[in-house]
C-alpha cells in the first residue's frame, strides 16, 4: 500500500448562483504524506475531500493520482478509501461482513475475501469481533471498523472526513495515536479533514488552513502554530490574546507601554497577538522581551492550567501557566510584572 503522489490544480466547486465553496485550491500532497484540512464549519474542507473521493462533482480544476487523471471517473473507479463521519456501517451485517463490502463489488474470490478481512480486522485490532454486529460495538470499535473497510481494498489514498467527532475526549485521543500510527506503518497518502487544530497538530505532516474556500496557509504544524501567515490563522489554530493597538514608528503602543515584533511592522491599527502559555507573570528577563504592568481581574484553576485575566492599560490579557504543588495563585486585584518574548510578540493589520 505504498503512498502515491495526489495533486489538487485549481479546484472549483460552486453551488447554483452563490459564491464558489471551494475556490481555486491548488496542492501537492506527497506520496505516504498524511495532509490536514482544517478549519471551520462552511470553509469547504469537506466539499474539497468529497471532490477528491469523487461523492461530488468539481465545477472546475483537476485531480491526479500518480500521474493518472481522475476528475471524471466516479467514485468506485478512483481507488481511494473514505471513513465517514458517521462511520456509515451496515447495521444488518457484522463486523467482518462490512469490511468484506468493498471486495465483493469488486469481484474478489471468497477466499482472498477472507483473508483480506481477517488482516484488516487485525490491522485495527478487532480480528477477535469478526462476528458481532454494529450496534453491539463502542463508538471507538465502530470507528475501527470504518477504518478497515476503508484499508481492506488496498486503495492509493485514504480519505478521512471528521472520524473522531464522535468519540468522547479520552478515547479520541487514543484514536488519534492508533490512526498515525496505522498510516504511517502503511505509508498510504492520506487527507483528514477536521475542525479541531489539536488534531490536526498532533497528526498531519502538513496542514492546509482553510478559510472562505481558500487556502490561508500551507505548512508543517510547526509552521502554522509558530509563524501564522494573518490574524486568521494565528487566532484558528491554538490559543491566542487578540489585543488591538497602535503601531508607530517606535514599535507599538499599548497604553503608556511601548512594545516591539521580532521584524519592524507597518504604521497604523494592528491586531497584537501572543500566545497565552508565553506569557510570564513576573519582570522580563532580558533585553529580548516585552514587559508592561498588570492587573488580576480573574483567576480560574482547570486543573494542568492555572488561567490568569489581567487588565494591562486597558487591554484583557489572558495568561496560562502549569500548576504545581503549592502553587498560590494571584488574588484579585494583585498587581504584578508582565513579561513575554519579543519573538513571541505577533502584530497583524488591523482590518477596518
């Protein structure tokens, strides 16, 4: 199931009179290389993978796979592997009656067939569950099932459309790991489509932000959480304090404190940004950082997280730091220090 090279080239796909839901999108997913569609609801994510798989027909643009045209082929032609949302499981069948689905509308002898199944069934760890029905299943075991029937056909790429939107918090985590994992032992190119930046930062090579229809910014996940392209990017993906200021030819005004970005920024209304675990509450510790005074308006315990609200000329700003035994948070009305990098200092134009 060695990964093959996927190309997206100007992709279109608009509804009736309405504005393009997909609009232009252009990508180069490497061969075993697992890409993210992350963003909002209504951004086109999905539509993009259901133009990819197939489900849907482009308004215009391309898709190849190695090399090979597929825009028009239908979906069963395309050789590609798609997990649902919904898992979309036959309720009627077991387990491994589901995962055979595939293989028999392709015409796979019975014995193959079973084979097939068993490995798939073992791949995901449910060889033990061949028997039972859907509905006698965990959501996670359900998931798995899903994932199977998406590999037993060996396809070229492997398309996954929100698969762990269902599973509570713990066990979507661990989902998370054992799909990584699956795709990187297989080396199978694969899209993931999610709205969640924890998943798509924990398990893509490369993210594709999405917003409008468009792509707002290609890149590792390092990348996109370190070096955010806009203001829509930065606030998206991870947590951040949106602060509105003035920049000026001194660097930028917050109240009396005058603050400055790792490379100069233009004149005129920006959009300060700093993420809220880089926030230190105390004088800063060097020539390198940013340093104002503030005030605790709040003080919030969420266990890891000791969240912090201070009021810094006027501005709220939200600090995070990790609890330790002992640790006596600010009271209420504590004045204090407030410090972060200079290099973690982000300033993007502020849109009228």
């Amino acid at each position: 199931m060695a990964g093959t090279r996927l190309v997206l080239q100007g992709l279109v796909k608009r509804y009736a009179d309405g504005p393009a839901a997909v609009d232009g999108i252009t990508l180069d997913v490497a061969p075993g290389e697992l890409l993210g569609l992350l963003g909002p609801s209504g951004c086109g994510k999905t539509t993009t993978l259901r133009m990819i798989g197939g489900l849907i027909p482009a308004t215009a643009g391309q898709i190849t796979v190695g090399g090979r045209d597929v825009t028009a082929l239908p979906t069963h032609k395309r050789d590609m592997g798609i997990v649902f949302q919904s898992y979309a499981l036959f309720p009627h069948m077991d387990v491994a009656a589901n995962v055979a689905f595939g293989l028999e509308m392709r015409g796979v002898k019975r014995a193959e067939s079973a084979a097939r199944v068993q490995a798939a069934l073992d791949l995901v760890r449910l060889g033990h569950l061949a028997k039972r029905r859907p509905r006698e299943l965990s959501g996670g075991q359900q998931q798995r099932v899903a994932l199977a029937r998406a590999l037993v056909i060996e396809p070229t790429i492997l398309l996954l459309d929100e698969p762990l939107s269902n599973l509570d918090a713990k066990l979507r985590d661990e989902m998370r790991a054992e799909i990584t994992d699956i795709q990187r032992r297989l080396g199978i190119t694969t899209v993931f489509v999610t709205h969640d930046q924890a998943e798509a930062l924990a398990m893509c090579d490369r993210i594709a932000v999405m917003e409008h229809g468009r792509i707002a910014q290609l890149g590792t996940p390092h990348d996109i959480y370190e070096n955010p392209a806009c203001e829509f990017v930065a606030d998206f993906v991870g947590r951040s304090n949106r602060i509105p200021a003035q920049a000026g030819p001194a660097g930028i005004a917050l109240g009396a404190y005058t603050i400055q970005t790792p490379s100069p920024t233009p004149p005129g209304p920006v959009t300060v940004m700093i993420r809220p675990h880089r926030i230190e509450l105390a004088p800063p510790a060097g020539p390198d950082w940013n340093s104002a005074a503030g005030t605790v308006t709040r003080v919030t315990y969420v266990g890891d997280l000791l969240a912090v609200d201070l009021d810094v000329a006027g501005a709220i700003f939200h600090a995070e730091r990790p609890t330790q035994p002992g640790m006596q948070p600010p009271p209420i009305g504590h004045q204090t220090a407030v410090s972060w990098r200079i290099s973690d200092t982000m300033a993007f134009p502020r849109v009228p």
